[in-house]
C-alpha cells in the first residue's frame, strides 16, 4: 500500500464483523485508513470498530442496492470521500448438488455472493470516480473457481462471476488512476461453512454440512495473512491475489487441462 496516496482516507469494507473483513480492517486501520466496518451484523461490526482508531460500523445488507447507498452515504458523512473499496461480504450459500438446489436457495447465494459485489463494485467505483481522486476496489472471489467439487457448484458459479466483473472493470479503468484487485482464497480459517445456515433466510435449506469441508477450513490460512495481502495490493497494479502460496497446482491443473483438450481438438 503507497502510505502517501492512501493514509487518512477512507476505506469501506463489507462483510468486516469477522474472517477476512474484520482482520483487512484491521490491518487497514494499523496502516492509517478512516475504516468504515460494513456488516449485516451491526453489532459484530461495532465490536470491530471498537478496536480500530477512528473506525465506525454501519449497517450493510449487500443484497439490497439501497442499503449500499445509505451505508456509503453515512461512511462518507463521518470519513470523508471514499478511497478504497472492498466488496468481501459473502454466504456458502447452497450446499446441495447443483441437480439438486432450489430456485430459492440459487437466488440467496447469488444476491449475496454475486449482486451484492456487483452493487458495491459499481457504486463504490461512482463514488470514488466523483472524487476526483485515485483509488482501489478489491473483491473476494475463490480459488475454488479453479477447481469445482461436487456440492461447491452454485458457490464458484458466483464467484467465477466476481472474477469476470473484476477483470472487464481492470480493463474498462486501465488508466484511470482506480486499481483493482481480485482476491482469490483458497481455505482460511473462518466460519463460512459453520455459520452458513443461521445467515440463511428463514426456512430456506441450504444443503447438509460438509463436514469435511469445515476441518479444511479450520485447518486453513489466518485471515491475517490474507488482510496483509490486500493491503500491500492497495494502490498498487497487482490484479491476482493468491494468498495460499501452497496451492498453485490447481491452476496449473486448470490449464493444462484446458490446453490438453484445445490440442486435442486441434489435431484432429
């Protein structure tokens, strides 16, 4: 992060009561940024803020395109100009088999893991463009876009949608003086999949616990390795951020899949 370019202005960050949101604000308000801590749980967030000199909380429902405008508005009422933007709010969302997920368990996971970055990309980059400033928007996408299991179908679909608004936005603002960043998480120790259900709509099924899944999660990286990564990003052209440093065989499996069949094709 340039100290210089970003220290003393604001930064919001969705989804910042817990995992990687609380410890990226954290790690942000060590480096001298105004935080605004952004959560559905207002009171998780204003613990958060608590801790962090000059921070506040506000109240943020991702899913809702309004609730973006007003938790922006009051942020920059109380911050100043928005400067930096991190869309990580995010829900494991359904857990059953793709065949086997209903209509209303495919909408929640995509209102939150998908609108909601839509909505917080777009009007944070208004915001940010209307200052006439430089800036940086970040969004957590998965590494698990490189690698789909069974029962992760309707989480990666959405997160492969996160990858692909990042990179038209890297296009789209080269130039511009706004960076932007893609952050791409293998496992880390955070309670996704644990608190998967009680963040659900009421009587909506979200699938059985991957219990599995859950040990690898807690066996994962610390959320501040990840928030230190996203800081060192901000106000740089670093668009990839890859915090497993361990796991860089799933995207050379990736590719080489994809480069065996487009041969393949080719010679016949």
């Amino acid at each position: 992060m340039s100290d210089m370019d970003f220290r003393g202005r604001m930064a919001f960050i969705s989804g910042a009561a817990s995992g990687i949101g609380r410890a990226t604000a954290m790690e942000f308000g060590r480096r001298g940024l105004k935080v605004a801590v952004a959560d559905i749980d207002l009171v998780g967030a204003e613990r958060v803020a608590a801790q962090i000199e000059g921070a506040s909380a506000v109240l943020l429902d991702v899913r809702d395109a309004e609730s973006w405008n007003i938790a922006l508005d009051e942020a920059e009422d109380r911050h100043g100009p928005l400067a930096v933007l991190f869309s990580n709010a995010g829900v494991a969302g359904s857990t059953d088999p793709v065949s086997q997920t209903s209509q209303a368990a495919w909408e929640w996971s995509r209102s939150v893991n998908l609108d909601g970055n839509f909505h917080g990309l777009t009007q944070g980059l208004h915001r940010i463009v209307a200052s006439g400033r430089n800036g940086h928007v970040v969004a957590t996408a998965s590494l698990a876009t490189l690698n789909v299991k069974a029962r992760t179908g309707v989480y990666t679909a959405m997160k492969a949608g996160v990858v692909a608004l990042c990179e038209a936005l890297r296009d789209e603002l080269s130039g511009s003086g706004i960076g932007v960043s893609v952050l791409m998480p293998g496992p880390v120790r955070t309670s996704l999949l644990e608190a998967n259900a009680a963040r659900a709509p009421a009587q909506l099924s979200t699938g059985d616990r991957m219990e599995t899944m859950e040990e690898v999660l807690r066996n994962g990286i610390d959320p501040a390795e990840v928030a230190t990564l996203v800081a060192d990003a901000i106000g740089t052209e670093r668009f990839w951020l890859f915090p497993n440093r361990d796991l860089e065989d799933r995207i050379d499996t990736r590719a080489a899949d994809m480069k065996k069949a487009f041969h393949t094709l080719a010679s016949n």
